[in-house]
C-alpha cells in the first residue's frame, strides 16, 4: 500500500468514526486547566498572556519522549538539533532562538529549578504532571534566560499514600525501554519519598553504508528521587536528587540533504533516506547530576520559597569530520559545566483583587570547554605529521548574573478589569580565560587571558486584561527582554570573539475564549518583537560555531489554539502558529556581503498540528494526528531552503483502573525531515534528520 493509500484509510476511517460519535453528541463540560505560569496558581483561561500546557494525559497519548519533542505540538515552538545528544538543541520561541554559543534565550525550568544551559535540552520526559510553554519575555516572573519565552516542566510529587507505577515498551530498531516509579509515605502525613527510574536502548536510524551497520544507537538512564518533609503545617522542604546518562555511537549522525552531490563526491552508486557513508562512526557521552533543596513557607498573607540547585554535568563526543568515506580528519567536542543558582521568592496568597511577586536570583557556572579535529590518515600523510595530531581550541568559560525581580496585579470594576506591572533588574558578568588554539600541542594563535564584560539592565512589563464576560477575556502585553553577551571561545580573533548582549521589544494582544455549551475553548494571540543586536550563529564548520551581532531583526506573527469537544468521549484539537522573522542592516564583513531583509535561519513561515482523541468509559482509546513545519531558510544567506514537511502518528489502546496496552505508530508515511545542519563545500548540505517510521508497543501497571 503506497503512502497515499494509507493517508485515505486513516483519513477514512477518522471521518467514519468521528460521524457515527456526532450522531449522539450532547453537551459538554469543558474541564478547567490549572498553571502556576505565574507563579501561583491559576485557570489557565484567566492569564493574560500567550501559554500552552501539554498535561500528563495530553504526554502520555502523544507519547512524547523527551524535552526536544514538545515543539511538535506548540505553535511557534522549534527545535533545531545537531542530532547527537550530548551537544545543544536549539530551541527558539516565536524566531528568537538558543544560539549554541552563549545564554539561552528560552529558559527550562523543572520542578522550579533552573537549566541554565544550552546542554539540557535534550533530556528524557517521565512521571511529568504538566509542561507549561510561557511565550516572550518572562523576566518579571522567573530567575535568568526568559528573553524569548520559558518551557516549565512540573514532574509528580510525592504524596501520602502507597502507589507506584511500571511501564514496558518494545518496538522496532530493537528498541525496548522500562519505566517504574515508587511513591512511598516513610511517615505518615509528614514524610514522604518519591523515586523514578528510566531504561532505555534502541538501534540507530541511519544506515551506514561504509560498514553496513547502523549508526545513532541510543542508550539511556535517568533516575530521580524527590523527598518532601512537612516540618509544620506552613514549612515543607524538598530535596530532589537526579542522575541522567546518555551514551550513544555516531556522533553527529547526519545524512545528505543534496544526495546527488553527496554521491559524486563519495562515489556512491545508490544512495538512499536516512542513509549516510561515514569510514569513522563516533560518539557521544552525557552525564549530568543535579540536586535541589527547596524550602516553601505559607503564612496567611504571603508565601516564602527559596530554592538551591547544583547541577554538574560532562559532555563528550567524537565525529566523522569530513561526514564521508574519506580518512581525512575526527572532530571532536567536549564540555565540563558545574552550576550553582539560588532564587528568593516573597509572593501574596491568592487573592482575586491584588496579587503581587518579589524575588531575587543569583547563578554562578563555570565551564571547560574544547572542540577541533584529529587528522585522520589522509590528511595526517599530506602534512607528514603523525596520526590523529590535534588541532584544538580550548577554553574556561565563566558566567555571573544577580538580578531582582517583581510583579504586581491589580483589579477593578468588579474584577473585570486587570493592570500588571512589573520591573526586573539583572546584572551579568561573563569571563573568558586560557583560551588557546594549538596544533599538534604547538600554539598557533595568540592565548586569550582575564577577558571580561559586565552589563546590567532594566527590564518593565506592562498589561491590561479585560473580561468582555466570565469566558472570554482580551489582554495586551508590552515588555523588554535580554540576553547576556559573552564569548565566543572557537574563534582566534580577539575582536570576533566578543559579542553584546541582545535586547528585544515584544508587543502581545490576544483573547482567550470557551463556550461550555457548545464544548469549544478558542485562544488567538498576535505579537511584534523588535529586537537589537540579535545575536546570530554563525556555523564555520561542524565543530567551529561564532556568534555576531545584527543591527536588528523584526519579528511578527499570530497563533490560534483550540479544542472542541465533538462529544464526551471525542475531541478534535488544532494549533497554528505563523511568523515572520526578518534581519534589519547585517554586513557580513567576512563574506562581504550584506544580509538585509534576509529571513532568519531556520525559523518555519508557520507550523501547525491537528489531533483527533477518543476515549470511552469501556476503556476504548485512539489518537491520531498530524504535525506540520512549514519550509525555512537553512542560514542567513538565505541561499538554500529546508522544505516543509508533515508527520502523520497514530495510535490505539485498552485502558483499564489499573493498567493500560497500546500500540502506536510515528511517522506512517516514513518521512525523511531535517531539524538542522550545515553547509560543507565537498558534499554540500548535510542535515540531521527527524525520526523514521517507528512502531511501539506499551504497557502500563499502576498499582
């Protein structure tokens, strides 16, 4: 059955369903979605700014797996990844993006803890409660890195009574994977454990036609304990321990995005999707620890919490640097990170007429990091020195910031009417030392010491929210967010080296709307966002990445989220998100060349997905959907397009009280799509590709 065939079957099959559920359709009771967005807790409906939430039920059905896989299902959310898993994602939230060198400018932020690098977005989803997607600045609310928006991961706490959970998986690829949490109360009412574990392996997606063996073989570990201790009715303090290992092979395990050019550069004679020839297969490596202690104090008219986190983490790979059979040379990449943040946070209790926020955060990292290549037989014969004779580049890269932050809420005309202010300021210290460039343990550039630069910046939010009736609500935003500048340590020119901070202006009007009677929630949200020295990433090669300052990039766009109950059982939801990211005046006095009007890089024109649930008391469950991401420009020349693509999953199961059996399908029609890359000019444009057609089967014990 060819792949049309299946896309009318399924299409079929969904319309037949969904008519014969019509037919009985009543009325029905929209269920209210509760965030703490804000800080507090809140009806989802009733926060007047843009915020999507996947909740535990939405990620179970989906079966979103990791951190890098929640952009599939949120408008104007996308991921850019280099395809090995030790290295950084890219994440960027309506056209302004994590850049891989320097801060992020989408924050992560699990169970109130900070992931205050470009390293953490790549990391394993289990035992989640809900994921919260903030969209522009957020810097009132939240410690560091919100210029663009905020990905807020709340995971399941510990309660006070017995339970636990397994899950088992296996599918195609030889992948299999275990699942199993217990929650235990040590003392009751008082002391309680909660602890998770996660198991997983598979083969890899691509076909390495050099050896005939696959490459991007995955193997994973994450555990996780979280201890909550009531000291009093008002005082409970948490500790939460992690431990995540990522051990793959095929570092960097890319595929041509220019298969004919890649087959005359290679001598290829067939050269199919995810396929890729490489005479080196590489590696990669990722450990990460992290603890937190958080204390949370309720008094009658305000809340206290401080959190404490730690976080150390080791990166390694290894890569085939030429990404063909030749023997020419081995990149490398590594990465020690040791990080340690504290937040203060004095807040009201909730209360409809005055709500406000204060609070303080402090973040200190240092980082060792190095990247370049070993010159492989060919290369290592031509310059007659010895095999795998390093050229590497080195550095110890440090990060401050202190910032203050608050935000207040005030109401009027019976509540009808909302007034939000609120003023941040942050102050950033960044530090380059021993940064060096040797061949062969020789110098050949110039060792950079003591590099320093200190900025400091305030930051105002302004809102007004308005409830035309008690379901519907319009709201506009205005506020400033930034970006620290830094270094950029793979660069010998001093002056290059050095990039500013990034400061964005972002404008937000929209309405939140449900109508119980007819089972439909609508949300619309439209933004503008100016923003100065963008900073903007330049790839040299697949280990050499710089950052450069653009004059500015302006930024519009529109998203509409809804849901629409066709009866109790059967749900139909959309999302659609279009953006318009464009460079102001950007000379490219490398290139020569200027780059004014240009789209920037890989940010989709738009991206939407549509989904269709049923599920019945009888314990009947379905899901399919449909994720498309629009065509973008692969680099700031413009010169060369990624094309859209659509991913078509599905999948089927039998509930019950206490377990649970589904198959599922991802990818049906097998579709070769890339999510980043680079340009290397002997066998063109390599990509990483998204997965391939993959089949699933899960069980679920609770007990």
């Amino acid at each position: 059955m060819n792949k049309k065939h299946v896309l009318l079957s399924l299409s079929a099959s969904l319309v037949i369903l969904s008519n014969s559920l019509m037919a009985d359709k009543k009325s029905v009771e929209l269920s209210d979605i509760t965030v703490t967005a804000q800080k507090t807790e809140q009806n989802i409906q009733k926060v007047p700014m843009s915020v999507n939430v996947l909740d535990e039920f939405f990620i179970e059905d989906a079966g979103i797996k990791n951190t890098r896989e929640i952009a599939s299902y949120i408008p104007n959310l996308t991921t850019m990844h280099g395809g090995s898993r030790d290295y950084f994602s890219r994440i960027a939230i309506r056209g302004i993006s994590n850049t891989g060198v320097g801060e992020p400018a989408v924050a992560l932020y699990i169970d109130d803890v900070s992931y205050a690098d470009l390293f953490a977005f790549d990391s394993p989803l289990f035992e989640v409660e809900r994921i919260e997607v903030l969209k522009g600045p957020q810097g009132t609310l939240y410690g560091k890195n919100t210029e663009a928006g905020v990905i807020n991961i709340i995971t399941k706490k510990p309660s006070n009574e017995l339970s636990g959970r397994v899950n088992l998986e296996a599918g195609d690829y030889d992948s299999k994977q275990i699942m199993a949490s217990l929650n235990l109360p040590l003392i009751q009412d008082k002391l309680f454990l909660k602890m998770s574990a996660l198991k997983s392996k598979r083969d890899g997606y691509i076909k390495n036609l050099y050896t005939s063996t696959d490459i991007d073989n995955h193997d994973t570990l994450s555990l996780r304990a979280n201890m909550l201790y009531k000291v009093t009715d008002d005082l409970e303090a948490s500790l939460i321990l992690g431990y995540q290992k990522l051990d793959d092979d095929g570092g960097f395990p890319m595929t041509s995005m220019e298969k004919g050019k890649y087959k005359n550069a290679t001598g290829l004679s067939s050269l199919d999707e995810f396929e890729s020839s490489f005479n080196y297969k590489g590696d990669s490596q990722a450990k990460t620890k992290t603890s937190a202690l958080k204390f949370d104090y309720s008094a009658q008219e305000y809340d206290f919490v401080s959190i404490t986190s730690y976080r150390d983490m080791d990166n390694q790979s290894t890569l085939d640097g030429d990404f063909s059979p030749s023997k020419n040379f081995i990149g490398f990449n590594s990465r020690e990170l040791d990080s340690l943040s504290q937040e203060f946070r004095l807040s009201s209790t909730n209360s409809s007429s005055f709500n406000w926020i204060v609070g303080t955060y402090f973040n200190k990292e240092n980082a060792n990091d190095e990247t370049g290549y070993k010159l492989d037989e060919t290369y290592a014969n031509m310059m007659g020195v010895p095999l795998y004779s390093e050229d590497k580049m080195k550095a110890d890269l440090s990060s401050r910031d202190i910032a203050i932050f608050g935000q207040s809420t005030i109401r009027f005309f019976d509540d009808r009417l909302g007034l939000t202010t609120g003023l941040r300021y942050e102050k950033s210290k960044r530090s380059m030392d021993k940064r060096t460039h040797t061949f062969a343990g020789v110098n050949t550039a110039t060792p950079m010491k003591n590099m320093e630069k200190t900025n400091s910046i305030v930051l105002p939010k302004l809102s007004l929210d308005y409830y035309i009736n008690k379901n519907m609500m319009v709201y506009t935003t205005a506020s400033k967010g930034y970006k620290a500048g830094g270094f950029s340590y793979a660069v010998d020119n001093k002056e290059l080296a050095e990039f500013d901070p990034e400061i964005s202006n972002a404008l937000e009007v929209g309405i939140k709307s449900k109508f119980p009677n007819l089972g439909l929630t609508f949300n619309m949200a439209a933004f503008y966002t100016k923003v100065d020295d963008y900073q903007d990433r330049i790839q040299v090669n697949p280990t050499t990445i710089m950052q450069a300052n653009v004059t500015e990039v302006d930024i519009k766009g529109l998203e509409f989220e809804t849901s629409y109950s066709l009866t109790s059982n059967l749900t139909l939801s959309g999302n659609f998100g279009l953006v318009s990211a464009k460079y102001g005046d950007y000379e490219d006095l490398i290139a020569n060349k200027n780059y004014k009007d240009n789209k920037v890089a890989m940010i989709p024109k738009y991206d939407f997905n549509v989904g269709l649930k049923y599920r019945n008391p009888n314990g009947i469950f379905a899901n399919f959907e449909a994720l498309h991401t629009g065509e973008k420009q692969f680099d700031r020349s413009n010169e060369k397009k990624v094309e859209s693509y659509t991913v078509y999953n599905a999948k089927i199961g039998y509930e019950q009280d206490n377990w649970d059996l589904y198959f599922g399908v991802k990818n049906i029609t097998n579709k070769e799509y890339f999510l980043d890359g680079f340009h290397d000019t002997t066998v063109g444009y390599m990509g990483a590709v998204g997965n391939p057609r993959t089949f699933n089967v899960a069980f679920n014990y609770r007990f």
